[in-house]
C-alpha cells in the first residue's frame, strides 16, 4: 500500500473531517485534501489524480450515495477505491451501497482500528 | 341525537294520519305528514345549531389562549435559536479539542523519537562501547533532552488541560436542550387539543409515516429508529460478507 496516495474527505462536519484526517495521518497518509459534500468532491475528484476516497452518507447538496453513484459512472473514475464512513445503518443501505460498488463501508462511531483494517483490506485487493 | 320521536303529541299526529287516510282526505293527510316532518326537522336545528356553538366555541377558546399564540410567535423560535447555540457549543468543543490534539501529537513524537535515539545510545554505553569523547557528547544531549522533555511536558499538560476545559459544553448543552424537550412537550399538548376538538381520528398509519428504507436519516438513536438495522460494524462486515465482499 502506498502511503503517498492522494486521499480525499468528504463529510459536512469539518469535525469528522479533522477526525478522519488525523487518523490518517496517524497510518502514515499524509497527502489527504477534503471536501464538505458530493457537489464540491466531484470535480474534485474529475480534476485531482486521487487514489481514494472516503465519504459520509447524509450530506447536504450531494449525498454519499450520489457521489459513489457518479464516480462509477464517470469513465476516468470509475475503478477509483471508495470507502463510505457513515452513521446510516439500515440494512438496505449497506445492500444498495454495495450494489454501487462501495470498497468498504464504516458505521459511525468507529474507532482508528477499524480504519485501519478497512484501509488495509481494500487495498490488498486492488493492490492484488 | 336525543329526539324522542315517541311523544303523546306524535302519537296523536300518527292517529290523525291514520284516520284523514282512512277518510280519503288527501289534503288533510298531507298537512299532518308535514307537520310530523317539520317536528323532525326542528329537532335537526337544534341539534346543529348545538353543535356549531360548541365547535365556534371551542374554536374561540383555542385561538385566544395566550400559550398557544405565544408558543408559536416566541417560544418556537426561541428554541430553534437554542438549539443553533447547541450546534456552535458542540462545534466550538469539538474543535477546541481537536486543536489540542493536533498540538499535542508532534510533541509526543518529538519526546519517543529522542527518547529511543537516547536509548540506544545510552546502551552503547552501558555496553562499554563509548568512548570518553562520545560519552560527553552524550551527556550534553542528555542534558539537553531533559530540558526539552520538561518545557514539552508542561506544554502537553496546558494542552489536556485545554481538552479537559473543553468537556464543559456536555453540561450548558443538557440544560439547554433539556428546555427544548420542555417545550415540544407542550406543544404536543396542545397538538393533541387541537387534534381532540376538530374530531379527526388520531390512528397513524404505519404505511404512511414509514420512511423510505434508502433515505439517509442520520444516526440511529437506540429506543428510537426501528427497523432492519444493523447493530454495529461487526454485522455491517457479515453483511457485506453474505455479498461477497
């Protein structure tokens, strides 16, 4: 795994932001950027060369779900690692972000351990 | 509807009909079926008239209660205006917080780094590996790690003091919005007066209210959200797992 790779954060709070980020930091991903929703992340996303994206569910503008939803079907896009750290449990969700084609899914609250695995484990398959 | 239809008056109206019908005495027939007529329609006014009154009067005592005007024009907004100061409380401390930390890290990395590169040296010279030049060299790091170890440690503790000063929003933020749950209480009171005069059925239909399954609702709350949720992240990975992740 590639402890350079461009990560990009999407959520509205810029306190689970500044969680994840420092997290990250904490597992040697120094090279992150961040976004407040789905709208500001998209031509994030289209412009920057990101290796991976984390994002929240419930957003404002446009949501988690959208997001996934748009970079699969962006060609440039559309292989890129995306993991979803969100707060939203219902069992149909977990279903339909899979279907999406979520890399992993991450419910809130959720502790640096569970980052880590989740990280590791996504990577070991693209990677492999 | 409390019209006695069996009265001596009635009864004597019934007998007349019979006997102007036996008679074959139309007109006489018809004025006594439309004086029993009338006799039914009088007891309809002044049954609706009964209830107009009750419902202009109730109505009249619903709108000029003093609560409910005031509930709506300052207590409600009053209580978004809390709860805004909720948000920026719990922003506030949660950033406060987090500057601690971030302020806090590079120190601690900073005092394990010397500290093990110290350590290793310090090995070398227990080993009897140093010699005499390298032993004073070490000793004036030592002495100047020490001296940096105390100015960061008094730094780290100003910076948990901060995290521990920062907690103080739990307390403000429950009163506050302990204030709110004081008043949605009243205004479901008063909900369910309305709800009682204008006679409509209060049964909810779970079709309608229910949610749609895919809709982000935002943390689950236990005791509260009901439906097929996961309980954790263990079960979120056997369900990924059942689809082949």
């Amino acid at each position: 795994m590639n402890k350079e790779m461009k990560i990009l954060v999407v959520d509205d709070f810029s306190t689970m932001r500044r969680i994840i980020k420092n997290l990250l930091r904490d597992l040697g991903f120094n090279n992150t950027t961040e976004a407040d929703d789905g709208l500001t992340a998209l031509p994030m996303l289209q412009k920057g060369d990101f290796d991976f994206l984390i994002t929240d569910w419930n957003m404002p503008g446009m949501q988690g779900i959208d997001l996934l939803k748009a970079v699969r079907a962006d060609e440039k896009l559309a292989t890129l690692p995306v993991m979803m750290v969100t707060a939203e449990q219902k069992r149909e969700q977990i279903v339909e972000a899979a279907q999406a084609g979520v890399n992993g899914y991450i419910v809130k609250p959720f502790t640096a351990q569970t980052l880590k695995e989740k990280i590791e484990k996504i990577f070991e398959r693209v990677d492999g | 509807m409390d019209e006695t239809l069996i009265t001596e008056d009635n009864i004597a109206r019934v007998r007349d009909l019979l006997a102007t019908m036996e008679q074959g005495d139309e007109a006489g027939a018809k004025e006594v079926l439309d004086e029993l007529a009338r006799v039914r329609e009088t007891q309809l006014y002044i049954e609706m008239g009964k209830l107009t009154r009750e419902l202009h009067d109730a109505i009249k005592s619903f709108g000029m209660d003093d609560q409910i005007a005031h509930l709506a024009e300052q207590d409600i907004p009053d209580a978004r205006a809390r709860l805004k100061y909720v948000i920026e409380m719990t922003d506030k401390a949660a950033h406060r917080t987090l500057g601690a930390v971030e302020e806090s890290l590079p120190l601690c990395e900073g005092m394990e780094d010397r500290s093990n590169e110290l350590h290793q040296e310090w090995r070398r010279f227990i080993h009897r590996e140093m010699d005499l030049k390298e032993f004073k060299e070490l000793s004036k790091r030592l002495d100047h790690f020490l001296t940096e170890n105390t100015g960061d440690a008094g730094k780290l503790r100003q910076y948990l003091n901060d995290v521990l000063m920062a907690q103080d929003y739990q307390d403000l933020t429950s009163q506050i919005i302990k204030r709110v749950i004081g008043l949605v209480e009243q205004v479901e009171g008063n909900l369910v007066n309305l709800i009682r005069l204008s006679g409509t059925n209060l049964g909810i239909h779970p079709g309608k209210t229910e949610e749609s399954e895919i809709k982000a609702t935002g943390p689950v709350v236990p005791g509260v959200d009901k439906g097929n949720l996961v309980s954790g992240q263990d079960e979120v990975d056997d369900l990924l797992s059942s689809l082949g992740f």
